[in-house]
C-alpha cells in the first residue's frame, strides 16, 4: 500500500482563545435527539445523546426521572428502539461502525446481563426494517444476495415472509399485529419503491400498490388503532411528496390535499382521528394538525427554523426537536393546550448560538421559474470585502440543507470563512423533478447548478475564486472531488470526507443497497452503462486537478469504501498534486466527539492554507 501525506492536525485552531473554546463547546456541549418510546409502556423512552463524548443510547423512566446509559462502545451506538412493553432496549450491533451486524436485546432497566442476540435464527446483514409488536416481531436484513424479512410470533423460531434479490425493506407492522407492510423494488429501481401488505398469519399478501415508473411510495405507519386496516403513505403522483390514507384491506384510498406549497409528512393522533403534519418549504419547516373528519388543517406554533422529528404522544402532546441556523437544538413538547416548554436538557453547557442565513435564489435555464436556492451565512462583524468562503456540499444526494443549526457551519464561520450550502438537483423539498434530474448523469448534473452559485458569488463580490473552498462528505465528498477535476479554475482547494472517488470500484466494493441505488441512478451497473460511470467518476478527470486536497476516509465504511479512495490518491500521489490524507478507525463518519474535533480542525486549516490565511 502506498504512503501519502498525513492530514496536518494543529493543537490549537485560533490564536485567539475565546474563539477556540467556543468552536471546542460547539462540539461538546452534550445532545440528545427526540426520545422515542414503548408503544405500551409510554413513560419509558430511549434517546440517543453525546452526553459521554461519544454518541449512545439512554434510557429514561419518565416515571422516576431516571436516565442510563444503555450502550457504551468505541464507536458509538445510534440505531436502537424499544420493545412494545418496554422491558427491553433493542440495538444494533455492528462492528466498528461497518453498519453489518444483528440486533441485540438487553433489558431496560439493567439486570447485570449481557446484550443478547434478539432473535436467533436470523442472519446478519444492513438493518433493513424492525418492527416490534407485544407478540409479533418482524426484522429486515440486507445483504450482497439481497433482502431477507422474517417474523416471529410469541418468541418461536423467525420464519422467512420475503426474500429477493433487488432492494426492499420491513416498514410498518399494523397495530393489532396482523398485517405487515413492506417496500420493495422488484420492478428494479429502488429509488421509487412499491408496497406490499402481507397476512402475518400465513405471509399471504393482501394488497400491492405501484404507481408506476419514477414515482415511489413510502409507507408511514399504520394507524394506531386495533383492527384499523388504514396505511399513511407518500406518494410523489404530483410532482412533489404529499400524503395518501390505503385501507388495505378494502383496497380504497384518500389523497390528501392539504393546500401547503412544499412537500409534507406525518404521524398519527392516537387514536386515528387527526394527523401531525411537518412540512417543509424553502428550508424550513412547519407543523400542523389535520383533522380527518372535518378536514380542518390548523397551525401549531413553533419556532422558525427546522423541526428534526416530531410526534404525538397518548395525551396528544406533541414531541419534537428543533434548531435554527443561530440557535442549537432543542427537544420541545407542545401541549394539548397550546403550551410550549423545553421537555430534555442533557447535562453540561449548552453550545453557544452563531449567525443565521440567508437565502439566496440563483436563476437557471432548466425550466420556467426556476431558480437554485442556496443558503448563505457570513461570519459576524465582516466587512464587504470579498471573504474567504467555504462551498460546502451536503451528502445524500436526496437531502437538503436546511435553517438547522451545524457545529459544522459554525466552526467555519468562527474561523472567518463564509459559508454557502446548495440545494442543487437532486436535493429533497423541492418536488419530484429537481430530485430526480440527476438520473442519468449524476454529478455533473448537481456541479452545474454548484457553477451557477459560485458565478453568483463572485460577482456580488462575496469572494474570489482564489478565495473558494469545496467541501463535502460523501455525496458531497463525491461532488468535490468531481468538482476539482471538471471545474478546476473556480477552486483554491478541495475538503472531501468519505468520497466516492473511483465510482467503478466502489460499485464493486460497496454494500449492496447503495449498489441497488446506483443502479437505478445511473441507468444500470457499469458493465450496463459503462460510458455514464466514466463520464460521472472523479478518477476520469483527476490529471485536471489543480488545487491541493483533503481527503478524509474512513477504514470500516461500507457505502465510500477505502479502495477506491486509495486508487484516486495514487493518481494524485504520481502527478504530484499537493494532497493530505485523514484516515480514521471507523465506518462512514464518527460517532466520537473528540475525533469529530480533529476532523474538523485538520479541514479548516487545511482550507487556511489553501487561501493563503495560514
């Protein structure tokens, strides 16, 4: 294996020691996510929080006030949840943070045991679905032959319901346990799925429902009423997300118009009569309650910004966590009476607060109207000379970035960076067809609209191409890598985190759902389609690559796996390109606070270097 150049990591980021402890609080002032809970036992929660330096699972008696830490491992815990009765907490055990493994079950409030494998029988793979009813439990496993869903009843030996070889997953149990929903892509793209309902009893299905070519569908939940056969799905049969109520059973459905301008979900009142509705428009979000019977939509006050999740809980209290781009997260309850209060504050200092953004609405020639929104921030007291600005690219790429608030952001404006986010094509929130745009020419497609932005920058005077960074982890790692080989005058440098950079070996060496993906984004595998790999890696235009580079890759990740990466540094490494190289014992990204802050630090003075402040 070939040597490269180690990320050069500082001891202390600024000269100035307030703003070096206020990027290290942004970081480690502890967090929690929205507490979950047992379906019938809803005083006892699980949640998930950095309150140790590394991100796990607590539990919380809301009855006691008691909180555990329930996982404790190198590399953090994230996926868990709660049985039906709330005895047991249910984790995912993988290793080292390769996202393959098997559940495991301990009890809730500690007995001394050991973590158990929650249902012997089942093969370990990529979680593809749990679903946990007082009897029945369903659990979804994905693996390179495909995916594999299986039911227990009472406890006895799991039996097979489904397999096949093309992606697809567990996604709803009903709640008097007898029907199972499950989204699969047997017609061959796993981006727009289909839905069928089997008979718990006899695996017998029920009912299918396909809406055709390029238009997927998302099962929900099941109502949360005994013998209620209705199924909340989304559709996108109008060009953006919306909401549809299936009986299943008679085989009848209600498309919902709700009259909201961007796209929506939702949660269930308890007992089936009303909907938690989050909608999200121009990167923020809005909660409301739908009432069925009367069609009545009503406003729920909360904060701008962006709500994370939301739920109702049995005295219909609403759960939910929220952040803005100034302020940091906060999980919240809004009562049945209109009350709103903070509801969880984890241990510590809370982070301190940064700038907010703004929006930005770039014209294209794509189509009438339309415009790329970008989100825009500047670090605090900057003057109107053109700043130093760091383009960072968000992942997925069916994501967006939002008014949330980012440790991440922050730390770069406190560096004195302005900091721009794109929700180019291929972004969520922005309907059906600028998600999907980039089939058939992923990349290159997103970079255009990235182009466009950065023209605009320039030209308002906000920065230099001498001035701009680009960044990204994974899609949006991808995206930089691929931006400073087609694009390689705009650049001054380049921060990729667990990029694809050699997409034909990472197709070979990824997990297959992320294959089962490509598939359908690129139009086939790259034997199928071998032009539209070539045309769409970084590794094709790596000899054009001007700016030095970051990379950032972990040893254990299955979706940007290291081989590909190591190919695209030996081409840099013969061409004699400046590069440095982090690399990190875990999968795609770190659940470790501390190695957090020495990522970050490594890319922000690596990005000083590149624009000549350090």
């Amino acid at each position: 294996m070939s040597t490269y150049p180690d990320a050069k990591i500082p001891e202390e980021l600024f000269d100035d020691a307030e703003l070096e402890r206020r990027w290290r609080a942004r970081f480690s002032a502890p967090r929690v996510s929205l507490p979950d809970w047992a379906r019938d036992a809803p005083a006892r929660s699980l949640y998930v929080s950095n309150s140790s330096g590394t991100w796990e699972l607590y539990a919380w008696d809301r009855d006691s006030g008691e909180h555990r830490q329930v996982t404790d491992r190198p590399n953090g815990t994230f996926h868990g949840t709660l049985s039906a009765d709330g005895t047991r907490v249910w984790w995912f055990d993988d290793t080292d943070g390769d996202e393959f493994g098997k559940w495991v079950s301990e009890d809730f409030t500690y007995g001394g045991e050991k973590p158990a494998e929650a249902v012997p029988g089942t093969h370990a793979g990529y979680p593809a679905g749990l679903a946990l009813g007082p009897t029945v439990t369903g659990i979804g496993m994905s693996t390179d032959d495909g995916v594999t869903i299986w039911v227990s009843k009472h406890g006895a030996s799991p039996e097979v319901v489904y397999e096949h070889e093309q992606d697809g997953g567990l996604s709803a149990l009903s709640w008097d346990e007898s029907l199972l929903v499950l989204s699969h892509s047997e017609h061959g793209d796993s981006r727009h799925p289909a839905l069928r309902v089997l008979r718990v009893s006899d695996a017998a299905t029920v009912a299918e429902k396909y809406d055709g070519p390029g238009k997927g569908l998302d099962a929900l939940d099941f109502a949360p009423v005994s013998g209620d056969p209705r199924l909340l799905v989304l559709h996108e049969r109008h060009g953006r997300e919306e909401l549809l109520i299936w009986d299943v059973l008679a085989d009848t459905e209600q498309e919902l118009d709700l009259g909201l301008p961007g796209e929506v979900s939702a949660d269930w009142y308890p007992d089936g009569s009303a909907l938690l509705i989050a909608h999200t428009h121009r990167a923020r979000t809005t909660m409301h309650r739908y009432d069925l019977a009367s069609g009545e939509l009503t406003d729920l006050s909360t904060p701008a910004g962006t709500v994370g999740n939301a739920s109702v809980r049995p005295d219909r209290s609403v759960e939910y966590s929220w952040s803005s781009a100034a302020t940091p997260g906060l999980v919240r309850t809004l009562t049945a009476d209109g009350e709103d209060r903070v509801l969880l504050t984890p241990p510590g200092e809370r982070a301190p607060g940064s700038q907010p953004v703004g929006d930005v609405f770039v014209e294209v020639p794509y189509g009438p109207n339309e415009t790329v929104h970008a989100l825009v921030s500047r670090p605090e007291n900057s003057g109107d000379e053109p700043l130093p600005t760091v383009f960072n690219l968000h992942g997925g790429p069916h994501a967006a970035d939002e008014d949330r608030f980012s440790s991440y952001r922050a730390a770069w404006l406190d560096a004195g960076f302005a900091v721009v986010e794109i929700n180019y094509r291929g972004s969520t929130g922005y309907g059906s067809a600028w998600r999907d745009a980039i089939e058939g020419r992923p990349g290159l497609t997103e970079l255009a609209d990235v182009a466009r932005v950065h023209d605009w920058a320039v030209a308002e005077g906000l920065t230099t191409p001498a001035l701009s960074v680009v960044a990204g982890a994974s899609w949006g790692g991808y995206l930089t890598l691929l931006a400073l080989g087609t694009q390689p005058q705009r650049w001054a440098g380049g921060v990729a985190g667990v990029p694809v950079a050699d997409y034909v070996s990472a197709y070979a060496d990824e997990m297959e759902p992320l294959r089962a993906y490509d598939r359908a984004l690129f139009g086939g595998s790259p034997e199928d389609v071998p032009a539209v790999y070539r045309d769409c890696s970084p590794l094709t235009y790596v000899d054009e690559v001007r700016a030095p580079v970051l990379v950032l890759a972990g040893d254990n990740d299955p979706r940007c796996p290291l081989r590909q990466i190591l190919n695209y540094l030996d081409r840099l490494s013969a061409r004699q390109v400046p590069f440095e190289f982090y690399r990190y014992d875990a999968g795609h990204g770190s659940l470790v606070v501390a190695e957090t802050l020495r990522q970050v630090s490594a890319e922000i003075h690596f990005a000083q270097r590149a624009v000549g402040l350090a």
